[in-house]
C-alpha cells in the first residue's frame, strides 16, 4: 500500500530534482532521460508515493503518448507512413493516438487552423495537411514539439518526399517512350488556398516537358471523381465519351493508375503498341498487376518523421526539413 502523506515535493527534495522533473517523469517520460527517470521511480517506491495508476504504468515503462493526424481513409499512402510510424513507436513502447481527417483536396477549408487533440500529448505528427500561422502559434506557444509530414511550414521540422522531381521521372519515363502529349488524373482540388502535392507533381512535368523543347499545353489533366480505382476508370471512359484518345496516363495515384488500366483493358486498348500508363506511390497495387510507378518512401517517411519528433520531445532542436527522393519503377504498363 502506497503512503497517502507523502507528496511529490517529497520525492523531488529526496531526488534532488524539480517538481516539474517528477511531474514529467509520470506524465512525460520521454522528456526525462533514462538515469533520472530510474532515480526519481526509485524514491517513489522508497516513500510510497500514490500517483495516478495509469500514469506511474508509463513511467514505468518510459512510454509517452504521439498524435498522428492524416486524411487515412482518402489515400493508402498515409496508412503506409503510419506503419513506419506505429514501427518507429513500437520499438520505444510509445502509445499512439490517431485521428482521420478529410483530404486537403476535398475540402473548402484545406488549411488546419484547429486541432481535434483533447488527449495528453508529448508529440504531434501532421501528415499530408497544411497549417495556417494561428495554429503554428498554438502549437509553439503551448510547447507541444510538432513535425509535418508532406507538407511544409517554416517554422516546424517536416519530412517531405520531392513531388516536383516525382512529376519530373513521370515526364522523363514517358517522354523516353516516345510520347509527346501526357494525360495526367488527378481528383478535383476544391481549394486554391494551398499547393498541393498533385500541383508540385505537374510543375514537374511541365519542367520535362520544357527541356524537351515541348510546351506546357502538351500537359492534360483530367479531373476523377474521386482517389479509387472507380474514379480512374470513370476518368478515362469520360476521355472516351468526348472524343478523346490519349497515348500516355499519368495517375496522381496507384489507384487512379490502376483504374486507368483496369478501363483500358477492358477496351481492349491496352494491347494497343504504345499505350502508357504510370502510376504513383509503387505500392501493392502497382507490383500486383505489373503497373510502372512511381516510388515513394512512405514508410520511410514515417520513421524518419517519428524519430525527429522524439529528438524534439527530448530536448529543444532547431527546425529541419528532410527531403526524400522518388524514383521510377518499371514495370509492364
């Protein structure tokens, strides 16, 4: 049975620590190196200190609590960069809350200015979403150490993958193939309050295009209904009812690239001498029916966001953008 009188001012003088530090090492582990959370749990014991159940449990096991935001049910390259995440946070016995969000693409109001965060938190991820300068505000005054995956803002650390080199290899694949004229699909951007990573992609093709002498009008885009493999195949059979017979595809993802394939074949089109499908992020999907695309480190992404937000929990680290490179998975399409 633990000892009702003892108080955490006892444990911080017989320690020889703060009360903060005591507080952080019940609430915030990962803030309070091993050494002194050993010492501080130590005297706990000693004096019969009686902290709240759940938080002497994560002391114990020098866990802390991460938040991860993304719109994962819009597109599977974000549940891919949380199994780096959860992996990241497996190893260091760290809880992980998420929460979906709608895609920035989707949405009037792309720009995050609030947080749906009413647990306890150590640390934020953001994935895929962009923030407005209030929120930043709000995180850095609240102390709350936050890093940004595929998106940027200057003032907190991210990880991003190069969209513009990514449209860039699609352009250069295609354009190695003999084409001249690029179809890209894309779902509908709502918004213009931001740029997003279909935009940076395009400028990318359009970069391609230009050192091949061919101007950006040689760059068609085409609006899906939608991220799945559905909304591909409704764009291109949309090509096909206004008269339109495009050579080379670009999907904005595996999916819409895959819908774009799946159509063709069932056309018969795709047994057609240079026809050009390539898709994006070279997942699953891609290797499954043999789809060229594009490669992203996704779950690479995660780990790398997931160890720089724990070196910023730990201590006061300066703000750094890690940017990582695609390239061009060949395959039969």
């Amino acid at each position: 049975m633990g000892n009702k009188d003892v108080t955490i001012y006892d444990v911080a003088a017989r320690a020889g620590v703060s009360i903060s530090t005591v507080s952080n090492v019940l609430n915030k582990p990962l803030r309070v190196n091993a050494a002194t959370r050993a010492r501080v749990l130590a005297i706990i014991d000693e004096l019969g200190f009686v902290p709240r159940d759940a938080a002497i449990s994560r002391a114990r096991k020098g866990i802390g609590r991460i938040g991860v935001i993304a719109p994962f049910t819009s597109y599977e390259s974000f549940r891919r960069r949380l199994v780096g995440v959860l992996q990241e946070a497996s190893e260091r016995g760290s809880e992980v809350v998420v929460w979906d969000e709608a895609s920035a693409a989707a949405t009037t109001s792309p720009v995050m200015s609030s947080l749906p965060v009413k647990h306890r938190l150590d640390g934020l991820l953001i994935m895929g979403l962009p923030v407005d300068n209030t929120l930043v505000d709000r995180l850095i005054t609240t102390g709350l150490p936050t890093v940004l995956v595929d998106t940027r803002h200057p003032r907190l650390s991210s990880v991003t993958v190069d969209d513009d080199l990514g449209g860039y290899l699609v352009a250069r694949h295609l354009l190695g193939r003999g084409h001249q004229h690029i179809t890209a699909v894309r779902e509908k951007q709502v918004s213009d309050q931001y740029v997003s990573q279909a935009q940076r992609r395009f400028a990318g093709i359009e970069r391609a295009l230009a050192e091949a002498g061919l101007p950006s009008s040689h760059l068609e885009q085409a609006t899906a209904p939608g991220t799945d493999v559905s909304a591909g195949r409704a764009a291109l059979a949309e090509l096909w009812a206004s008269g339109r017979r495009p050579t080379a595809f670009f999907g904005h993802s595996d999916a819409l690239a895959a819908g774009i394939v799946a159509e063709l074949r069932a056309s018969g089109i795709d047994a057609v001498p240079g026809v050009a499908v390539i898709g994006y992020d070279d997942g699953p999907l891609a290797e499954a029916i043999d789809m060229t695309s594009v490669y992203q480190p996704l779950e690479e992404s995660g780990r790398l966001a997931t160890r720089m937000l724990y070196a910023r929990i730990a201590s006061h680290q300066p703000v750094q953008e890690t940017v990582l490179k695609p390239e061009v998975v060949v395959r039969a399409t």
